[in-house]
C-alpha cells in the first residue's frame, strides 16, 4: 500500500476514536495529549510522511481496535511500530 494511503487511513482511523489530529511545527516528533478534555495527536508538520505514519501508529491505542475493521496492513503498520511497548 502507498505510504500516502497510509497516511489517510491511520488519520480516518484516529478520528473514529476520536482523537483530534494536527500537524504542526514541533520540536519533537509528536505524541498524544489531552487538551480540555479532548485527545489530541500532535505531528510534526515537517516530518516525512514515512515519520508522521510512524508517529501515529504509535500514538493509537491499540485497546478497542479488535472490533473495528482495519485494513490489515493498517493493522499491521500499527502493531508493528508497538512492538516495543
């Protein structure tokens, strides 16, 4: 699958679970955070795009995702880059 389509699928994923996704220039690579109440996904907008798939991937939970339809290689992508957790 194209990085791109990635990119697009783990974003529709992210606001499924309600997590609200915005790049912007950081000086990290991202995280997850709350912010009022809500849960926010900060990316570094300059990240390639290749970067921004991991950090999302990461940031997910992967807790309530086995009764969701996934693409499998979104699965995957997000299983794969918590391997270390």
């Amino acid at each position: 699958m194209i990085p791109e389509r990635v990119l697009d699928l783990l974003e529709d994923l992210a606001d499924k679970l309600g997590i609200e996704l915005r790049y912007s220039i950081l000086d990290s690579d991202g995280g997850l955070c709350k912010v009022k109440g809500r849960m926010v996904l900060m990316v570094d907008l300059n990240l390639p795009i290749s970067e921004k798939i991991r950090v999302i991937a990461r940031c997910l939970p992967r807790d309530g995702l086995e009764n969701m339809y996934i693409p499998p290689a979104i699965r995957a992508t997000i299983e794969r880059e918590n391997e270390d957790s």
